[in-house]
C-alpha cells in the first residue's frame, strides 16, 4: 500500500468520524466551532486511543470475566470457542493500541 492510498483511507475515516461527532455535538455551537478547527489527524488519534483503551478492557478484563463465570456450564467445545474468540479480541485490541501509538509518534498530520 502506497503513502497516498493509506492518506486516502485515514482522511475517509476521519471524515466518517468528524460527522459522527459533529451529529452528537448538534446543537452546541462552540463544539461544532471547535470540531471546525480541529485537524484530522486529532480526531483519529483521539478516537484510536478511546478505542483501544474500551477495546483492551473489554478484552482483558471483561471477557475472561465473563467466561470464568460461565465456563463451568459450557460444554467443553463450546468453552474452547470462547477462548479462541477471547483470544481474537486480545489481539484486535493489541493491534488497536499499536495504531494508537503509530498515529500518536510516526504520523504528524495528513496532507
């Protein structure tokens, strides 16, 4: 993937979430003011680093949690999808946290 395909894609994103908050702002004027003045590349940190933080502590805590609870009243192959899946997210939300930690060092804005 080239620079200028992967700048397209970031610049959709951002797009996609700056409409995402500017309909949950709607209505405040200083917050749609501020959303105006705000770069694209701030939003997609932000947004990054809310998911990966929600996404590790679903991952990390709520869900082998949840299986701890349940494990004992599932059958044994049904538990064993429930780990892989478990195991799934806990990468997922590794992988977030280290496109949080690329958008917050590596890239300084989009061009």
């Amino acid at each position: 993937m080239t620079q200028r395909s992967t700048q397209h894609y970031l610049k959709a994103i951002a797009s996609k979430l700056r409409k995402k908050e500017a309909e949950k702002a709607r209505g405040d004027i200083l917050k749609l003011q501020e959303l105006d003045q705000t770069q694209d590349i701030a939003i997609l940190r932000k947004w990054a680093w809310v998911s990966a933080i929600y996404g590790a502590l679903f991952s990390f805590v709520g869900i082998p949690l949840a299986i701890t609870v349940f494990q004992p009243f599932l059958p044994d192959m049904l538990s064993t999808f429930v780990w892989i899946f478990a195991k799934t997210s806990m990468a997922l939300s590794m992988l977030m946290f280290g496109t949080a930690i690329y958008l917050t060092t590596k890239l300084q804005r989009l061009d």
